[in-house]
C-alpha cells in the first residue's frame, strides 16, 4: 500500500502496539518514526533488531522538547492576550486531598489534564 514504507509517522496514542507499528511501517533507510505517546509504564518496546540496521531512526519526545525556562514566558503572554486556550484542555479538578485519583485518571488515560486544588 505504501510501496515499502512511510517516510514519517507520529505516533501519539500511547499505545505500545501502535508505537512498534508506527516503528514498523517506516520507510528501510529513511523512514522516521517519532514517538510522543507516553505509554503504560510496565511496556516494552519489542521489535526485531535487523529492523534499526535496516538505517530506520526511532525518536522519542515529551512535551514536544518544550523548554520551561525560556518558553514558559511566551506561553503565558499567549494566554493573557487570550490567544492560547488553555481551559478545554482541563478535563478534572481534584483537591489537594484527592490527589491520588488525578494520579488513576492520568495513568487510566481518562484525562488530559487535572487541575489539583492546594486550598
């Protein structure tokens, strides 16, 4: 269907299947498969060796290399000029109390992001 492979894929669901598919179907000599789904922690990753000589590059990325430190200041300057909107993204507001079910929605994968409530 793809004559012998993607040149690129992202994979963002997470799932480990997926992620060795996506790794998979790339292209032998070129294809790049980029992983930025965060998996369960108890996965591996299990693909036949020969697959890395055959010169396909696996990368991997959390939040998108995002640097906190210089482009935190952006991001908030976005927000405040309502260019960035950032509340469709809060799928749970937990107090400080509950903070271990914030914990079971994001491993569960039922949220994007909780909000934990200190006061």
């Amino acid at each position: 269907m793809t004559n012998g492979g993607v040149d690129r894929i992202v994979e963002c669901t997470g799932s480990i299947n997926a992620m060795i598919s996506a790794f998979e179907c790339v292209h032998d000599g070129w294809g790049v498969a980029v992983l930025v789904g965060v998996p369960n922690k108890d996965d591996s990753f299990k693909t036949h060796p020969v697959k890395f000589l055959n010169e396909r590059t696996l990368k991997g990325t959390f939040f998108g290399n995002y640097k906190p430190r210089s482009n935190l200041p952006a991001v908030v300057e976005k927000y405040m000029n309502k260019e960035l909107e950032l509340e469709k993204f809060i799928t749970h507001e937990v107090p400080f109390s509950e903070i271990n079910k914030a914990f079971d929605y994001m491993l569960n994968g039922e949220s994007l992001r909780c909000i934990i409530r200190m006061g």
